[in-house]
C-alpha cells in the first residue's frame, strides 16, 4: 500500500477502485523508503533502534525471508509476495529450516 497505494488482488477486492485507483498516489514511497520505514523506523518510535531495525552485530536478527525479491520485481507484484521463512530469537518459527 505504501508504494502502489493499492491493495493488491490478493488483499483486496480485483475490479475495485481499491485494487485498481490508486489512494492519494502523491504519498507514495519506494520500496526501499518502506523498508526502512518498517525495520529501522519502527525500531526508531519504539526508542529500540540501538538494539532492533537493522542487521548489525550485536541488534536482534528476528527476520522473514521472502520468496521474491521485492527491490527487483514490478512493485506491483509485492503484494503476491509470500514469506518463505521466519525467524525470531534465533529460532525458526515459520518455514523449513
């Protein structure tokens, strides 16, 4: 929603203005801005960001691994991305190892 300012068929309704009009298109961000906004960000509101929101030596590595790479495909593909794997505290919690 962030970049497309859509919802993708998968989450919405296809052939609907929520698919298919963009919502305030002048908001829109890049991938690479969402990212951010969703990791460091994130970590930055929650007073966390010494420890949480980026992959660092010594930071929380709770992360989710997906089955497309959302920086090199059509960004109005993301919302058919799937999450392959996820890992918290070090721990396998969705997916096969």
């Amino acid at each position: 929603m962030a970049v497309n300012r859509t919802l993708s068929e998968r989450l919405g309704r296809p052939g609907t203005d929520e698919c298919d009009k963009p919502f305030r298109m002048s908001e829109a961000i890049t991938v690479g801005a969402a990212v951010d906004a969703f990791t460091r960000g994130v970590a930055y509101v929650n007073h966390e960001e010494g420890r949480l929101g980026s992959l660092v030596v010594g930071s929380s590595a709770d992360l989710a691994v997906l089955d497309q790479d959302i920086f090199e495909i059509d960004s109005r593909s993301i919302g058919e991305t799937s999450v392959a794997l996820t890992i918290a505290a070090g721990r396998v919690v969705h997916g096969d190892e």
